[in-house]
C-alpha cells in the first residue's frame, strides 16, 4: 500500500466516490433478479458484490477510525464478509445466491449510506485519523475495482446459462486490431522484476519486494494468440490429443466435454460466442478468451513453444519495444505458480489475509483484460486463478527458448 503521507485527502477522496459511482453505473442492463442470482460456487450475485464493497469500506475504514460511526446493519458483517477469518464469522460462500434479503434496493441504500459516511469523514477526520485510514481507503478503491471486473465477469457467466442468450449491453462487440505477428527477442541475464513502492505507485503485497531474477535467452510472441489460431487447434484434434495435455487438463476434458472455449457457441470457422452483447460472431483476429490454463498449456504444446514464465512477461514488458497488447484484452496465464517472491512479508492486521493465504494451487496470470478498469493495470500485477478455471477474461501469449 502506499504510505499515508503520499495520499491527498482531496485526490482521493475525489476517486473513492468515482470508483464506488463505477460500481453501480456497470450494472446499467441487469434486473434485479439479474442481481441476485448466484450461478456456481465462484461467482458472486452482483448484488453481493456491491454489498461486499461497501462492507470492505465500513469494517475496515469507518468502524475504527470515524468516530461515533454506527454501522449501517450490524446482521451485515457475516453476511458480506468474504474470508476474513480476523473479523469474524461469514456466510457460506457457496449460499450467497440464497440471500434473497437483503433486497437490490436495500443494498444501494447499504451503499448510499456507506458513501455518504466517507465523504463525512474525508471531510472531518483530524490528520491522525486520515493518516491511519488513507492506506487503507486506497486499498479500499483497487479492491473495489478487482470486484467490477468480477461483476462483468460472473453476471457474463450467469446470462450464458440462459437459453435466451440475453443481451446485456446494446450494438456489436467493438472491433478489435489485429496484433502484428512475430516475436520479440530477449537476451536473457538478470532481471529485475517486482513492485518497491517507490512514487505515488499503489501495488498489493503479493507483487513484492522487487528482486532479481536470472532467465535464459527467450522470444515472447509479440501479439496474442487469436480465434483463428486456436480454431486450427480445435481443426487439427487438439481436444482429441492426450499427448498435448497436462494430466489434470485432459482428465477435465474428459470429465467436463470440452471442445472449445467456454463460450463459443459452434466449433465451426466464423461461428458464434457468447459475449456481454449476447451471441456474437466471432472475431477471427480477436484474442481468445476464457480458456483455463489447461488448455492453453495445450495450445502452446501444439504450436510447438510453451508458456511464458511471469519473470519472463514482466521483463519482455517492460522492453524499450514491448510486445502488443500486453493490456486491456485478455489477462495471459503464465507458466508460474502463484507463490511468495523472496523476502515477502504480508500486510500486518487482517488485511494480511488478503493474498498470502492463497498461495498454494493457483497459476499466475498477467496483464490485464478488456473488464478491468482503466488504471487498475501495472506491470508487476499478479492475477491468479485455479487453472481449471474459464470464467475470467483469460487467453495466452506464446513463448520459447531461444
């Protein structure tokens, strides 16, 4: 987190109220019942996340820093926690799409009333409070913003379940530019990769500290790769091939019927996907999305290369001549467990359990996708999924040993 001494009381008060507008405005298209339905055990009802946000802000922010603040619900803080085990008791994960109660419209008042105690006390907090508190309010913001891309992310998952293929969002999908093909070289050495808090920069305790790190010689593709590329994978058997999996990955394939990525609708050249605009054609240039890192592990095993390290994206990134589209289309699942970096130490008080206590059975993934907020993306940002896992706005980019 950034110290509290590098924090503009109005700045950021200023983005804590366009972040939390955000948050509302991208749930314009989705009814209520929309809102409230909880489709697997890893996606969240939207109205859980709005709900969650702001109980984010009122556990950590305001109940021990604004004085005399009463929370909004006291029944609220085991039904909004999320895995806290430090604040105490929570409901099921898995259940939330049983809480009928709350209502939609008692949750924004939930947040109404959230957003006004914040702007209360980014006004009245003498300087001890607000130093205590900035840090905190900042990783209030970025944690709300990983939850709007989760609402695009578990609403798209939710309408896909519906034989209707509802539109949420009116017109085409927007085109997307072609990324030029070929590699981009790196001569290997030391490295340095990681986040030191340096600057004005905010970055979450799993990114660092910053540290070396040694790579051979390697080339990086320099765009993504596409929906006509993985349609020659899908063409020339690929989910027929064992030899081209990881075990787990074909034994998915086995259990679940893959056959494509979770949303292409067809199999076939030109086809549909479902999308944010309902059923789409698809984009042959386009980046592919939502695949597990299972299969593109796969992929790259087709293509004869693999998957790039995290050490070895990051330092390929930050390249006077980087690769495209290292952002805003699809985050990229990289070769690397999401493990501690050297010399990691997590956020002391309960916001420690943010990251540390996950590392163990995830695969990092880097970049950023086309759901992420503007300004949430860095180079040392470490996404992590399980990698069975196809919901998120995932795809790949190719590496090799040079």
């Amino acid at each position: 987190m950034l110290s509290s001494e590098k924090l503009s009381r109005t700045n950021l008060a200023s983005r804590l109220n366009e972040v939390r507008r955000q948050s509302v405005a991208l749930t314009a298209g989705l009814s209520a019942e929309d809102q409230a339905v909880q489709p697997m055990p890893d996606a969240s009802p939207t109205k859980w996340h709005l709900a969650h946000t702001s109980w984010f802000f009122e556990t950590l922010v305001l109940a021990p820093h604004a004085v005399g603040h009463r929370p909004f619900d006291a029944r609220y803080a085991a039904l909004f926690n999320s895995y806290y085990e430090a604040l105490g008791p929570r409901h099921p994960r898995p259940q939330r799409g049983l809480l009928t109660r709350p209502c939609l419209d008692e949750v924004l008042a939930y947040r109404a009333a959230v957003d006004a105690a914040l702007a209360r006390f980014a006004t009245e907090a003498d300087a001890d409070s607000w130093a205590a508190a900035a840090p905190l309010l900042q990783l209030g913001l970025q944690h709300e913003q990983q939850h709007q891309e989760l609402i695009v992310t578990d609403a798209l998952y939710l309408l896909a379940q519906n034989p209707l293929r509802p539109a949420w969002r009116d017109g085409p999908e927007p085109p997307v530019l072609t990324a030029p093909a070929g590699w981009v070289e790196h001569p290997g050495g030391e490295v340095v990769i990681g986040h030191d808090l340096v600057g004005d920069g905010f970055a979450f305790d799993s990114e660092t500290p910053r540290h070396a790190v040694r790579l051979e010689p390697f080339a990086i593709g320099r765009g993504l790769v596409t929906n006509a590329q993985y349609q020659a994978f899908i063409d020339d058997g690929g989910y027929s091939r064992a030899g081209l999996w990881l075990a787990d990955g074909w034994a998915d394939v086995q259990a679940h019927g893959w056959t494509a990525p979770l949303y292409w609708l067809d199999n076939a050249p030109g086809g549909l996907e479902f999308t944010t605009h309902g059923a789409q054609p698809r984009q042959p240039d386009a980046p592919v999305r939502h695949l597990s890192l299972y299969e593109a592990a796969a992929f790259a095993e087709w293509a004869g290369a693999r998957l790039p390290t995290e050490a070895e994206w990051e330092a390929a990134a930050a390249l006077p001549e980087p690769p495209a589209q290292c952002f805003g289309q699809v985050w990229q699942w990289t070769r690397s467990a999401y493990g501690p970096y050297p010399r990691f130490r997590p956020w002391s008080g309960a916001v420690g359990e943010y990251n540390g206590k996950f590392m163990v059975g995830q695969m990092v993934l880097r970049g950023s996708s086309s759901a992420t907020p503007a300004g949430h993306e860095r180079l040392s940002y470490r996404n992590f999924f399980p990698p069975a896992a196809r919901w998120q706005f995932t795809g790949l980019r190719l590496a090799r040993d040079l």
